[in-house]
C-alpha cells in the first residue's frame, strides 16, 4: 500500500468516480482538493464540508501546487492546463492506478471497442458459479475504488482506453483487447495508431494475453510472444466449430459447448464467450463452472438480449445498436433457422446506411422500418421491406407472421430520440410488446 499522508493530493472530475477517489483519500487521513469544470457536478451535494472545491473550471494554481492529480478519464492528458502541471513535474494518474496500487488479488483487465460489457459481466458470472468472491467493475458498474472494500478472490475490470492511459501500475493476471476498431477519435487527433497505443497498455506486465485471432491490432506491440492465448471464428486455441448444422465453442481441439444450450446467440457473442472462457481459464476458474454460466447467462440488457422465446422463435433485444457499426456487428454471421424479421429505425443522425446492404442478402428475411429515417432504411432492400410509423405498429405485423425457427431482432442503426426518451426506453418496450404479441 502506498502512503499518501502529507501528499496534496488534486481530484479532477466528481460523480460516482470522483466521489470514491474522495472516500479512498478520506479512509487514508488525506484531505484532497476538488475540481470539476462543470457549475453543478454530480455528487457535490455528497462532498465532505472539509473537501475545497473548485467549479465551472479547472484551478491551475491548485494543479501546479500539487504532490499528486488524480484526473477523471473524461479529462484528456493534453488539455493545457494538465500539460502544464506535468511540465511542473506532477505526477498524473487515474482511479485505476490507485486501485491496482493496492489491490491484493488477480485481476483479470478487459478492453476493446466492442464487447467488453459482455466479457467483463461474463467473467464475473464464471467466478460467482465456481463461489469465488469477486468484484466486477472499472468501466461498468462500480467504480474501482470502491472493490476494494471487500476482500476479494479476483477482480474484473473492465478498461477504457482512456483510463488505461492514466495506468501504470497494472499487472494482469489475463489481460485482453477484445477488438479494435475506429472510436473516440475526437480525442485522439493522431488517429487510430493514437488509440491503439492507448489500449496496449492493458498488456504491460500481464501474465496472460488473450488475443483476438482475427485482430492484427489486438496483438501485443512486439507481435505475439509465448504469453498468447487466442480466440476467434474460426482459428485460434479458442474457437468456433461448425459440424452438422450446429456451432460449438471449441479449446485446444476439444468441443466443450454446443451454442445451442446458451442464451446468448449471434456469432459476435459466441466469440465474446470464447474470450471470457479464456481469460476464466488462465487465472484457473474450473472449466465446469465456467460453462455453466455460458448456459445460464441472458447477456446485458438491450444487448443482443434474448428477451423472449415462444413456439421456437426467439425475440432478441439490440436496441444499444444505436449506430451502424452495431448493427453490422449483429448481422455478421448471424445463422438463423428460418426467417430473420429485422426491425430498423429512428434517428439516424445523418449516418450513411448502405454499408448494411451486404448482411442484408438472401431469401430468409424481412424488414421492418420505423420512425423518423425508416423510409430511407426501407431503400436497402425495397422488395422485403414494410415501413410503419412506430416500432410498434412493425411488431404488429410481424407477431401475425412469425413460425418456429424465425428470429425478431430489433437492431435499429438508428438512435432512438425521435421516438423514446433513450435507448432503454425503446428496448424496454420491444421486449413487453415480444412477451404481449409472441404468444
């Protein structure tokens, strides 16, 4: 543990994240100093009357005097007032170099472009199966910090790019970037190489590195070393195997599950099941326990979420896929015993859509399109495409025509503010609509 009395310590951004830094520093006899550009923040009401605060900008008397600056992910390293401080000779760090300080147990350190909700979640499901006490959190759930207030076995972390960047002190006992692919790019001028940098920091000092076979860029700097473990489609120690009509995940040449007894379905979180697999291997999770959650586990919510399954069709909640890369990621692979009924529409925020054209080929499906770009969506396929004004009236529709072996999946492209308060809202709905109509 490092001892941080006499330091004068600076905390950068409140909420849920600032307010465990605030705790952290409190329980070890430090009164830090408080600072958030926004006029009202999150939290402040929660502040201890001894924490100085500072509001409606950054104080860069108080960064220059400091021992210590514990910056918020939201805040980048090169705004100049932070540039100054390093320039001064401050140290910089995030929450997540705090906790790997004093974290007693294994972490397991989890990033990527897409999926790592599911991983993290997944992997935490695994530890809870085999009775591990385990704390899950970082980028989802409880911030970091806060795990540390229990004696745990493990820990999950899921990792921005932006908090790995402030991280110096992780030593994972797995480690994997799940995916890379273009994001954030407002906050890294330098483009993607910047980004990328950003994520291999969660290799550094790991023991195991879970790579992704089909994802030059999720290989560790120096390329592959003896560290690797690798999951993918179709390659990797870790990957998909098709025999007869029916996919399995596969290890080492072994077929361990048939994707059919998971609740989770769609190629993109059968490979998500791989890598939590892989990383629940490398820090020795018993593999029953491990399976067993990959059968039981429904996903998070308004992701890919299996919502509702009656006279053998399955209604599938995707309602996060407020892009179009989401929804590619959905559609790619996506094996479907009859016809799939894809439900697309709402605010497209001047997104060009025709790069889903090509998953949407073959005589098995059918579009639905709604709300306030539908017309525009129905142009991808004119000729199996129904356009309606709500998600609504569209489920009307496909409630009438579905058979066993068909899939409705709301992937809509499209946020959801022309019609819903947010995402939620709109998948909250799809999924009491799928229970009322499906039967």
């Amino acid at each position: 543990m490092v001892d941080y009395q006499g330091k004068k310590v600076v905390i950068i951004g409140l909420g849920l994240t600032g307010l465990s830094c605030v705790d952290f520093f409190m329980t070890r006899g430090v009164i830090p100093q408080v600072m958030d550009t926004r006029i009202s923040p999150p939290g402040v009401d929660k502040l201890p009357a001894s924490v100085e605060r500072h509001l409606g900008s950054l104080n860069l008397q108080w960064l220059l005097a400091a021992d210590l600056i514990v910056a918020s992910p939201g805040v980048a390293l090169t705004t100049p007032a932070l540039q100054a401080a390093v320039d001064a000779g401050v140290e910089i760090v995030g929450d997540v170099e705090l906790f790997c300080r004093e974290a007693k147990a294994p972490i397991v350190a989890i990033t990527g472009s897409n999926g790592k909700s599911t991983v993290t979640t997944l992997v935490g499901e695994m530890a809870q199966a085999a009775g591990w006490v385990v704390g899950v959190g970082g980028n989802i759930g409880l911030p970091a910090l806060n795990l540390l207030r229990q004696d745990c076995q493990l820990y999950v972390l899921e990792l921005s790019s932006f908090q790995l960047e402030t991280t110096k002190s992780l030593h994972a006992a797995a480690a994997t970037i799940l995916n890379v692919t273009e994001d954030h790019m407002d906050r890294y001028p330098h483009g993607l190489q910047q980004y990328h940098d950003a994520k291999l920091r969660v290799y550094e000092n790991a023991a195991v590195c879970v790579v992704n076979a089909d994802d030059v860029l999720t290989m560790p700097a120096q390329g592959p070393d003896q560290r690797c473990v690798s999951f993918g489609v179709d390659v990797g120690d870790y990957h998909l195997n098709h025999y007869q009509g029916e996919t399995w995940l596969r290890v080492n040449g072994e077929k361990v599950l048939n994707t059919r007894e998971m609740k989770l379905a769609g190629r993109h979180n059968y490979t998500n099941a791989l890598a939590a697999l892989a990383l629940a291997d490398a820090v020795k999770l018993p593999r029953t326990s491990s399976l067993n959650a990959l059968t039981t586990f429904t996903g998070l919510q308004h992701r890919f979420q299996l919502v509702w399954e009656h006279h053998g069709v399955r209604w599938i909640n995707d309602s996060k896929a407020t892009n179009v890369g989401s929804t590619e990621a959905a559609l790619n692979g996506l094996q479907v015993d009859g016809t799939l009924h894809l439900l697309l529409g709402g605010d497209g925020k001047s997104a060009d859509f025709s790069s889903l054209a090509r998953y949407l080929q073959g005589d098995n499906l059918r579009l639905y399109c709604f709300g306030r770009d539908g017309a525009q969506l129905t142009m991808l396929r004119p000729d199996v495409a129904l356009l309606t004004e709500t998600m609504e009236q569209s489920m009307q529709v496909i409630a009438r025509q579905v058979k066993p072996g068909d899939m409705v999946l709301l992937s809509p492209a499209c946020a959801s503010l022309d019609q819903f308060r947010n995402f939620e809202v709109r998948g909250n709905e799809f999924a009491r609509l799928a229970r009322e109509l499906g039967g």
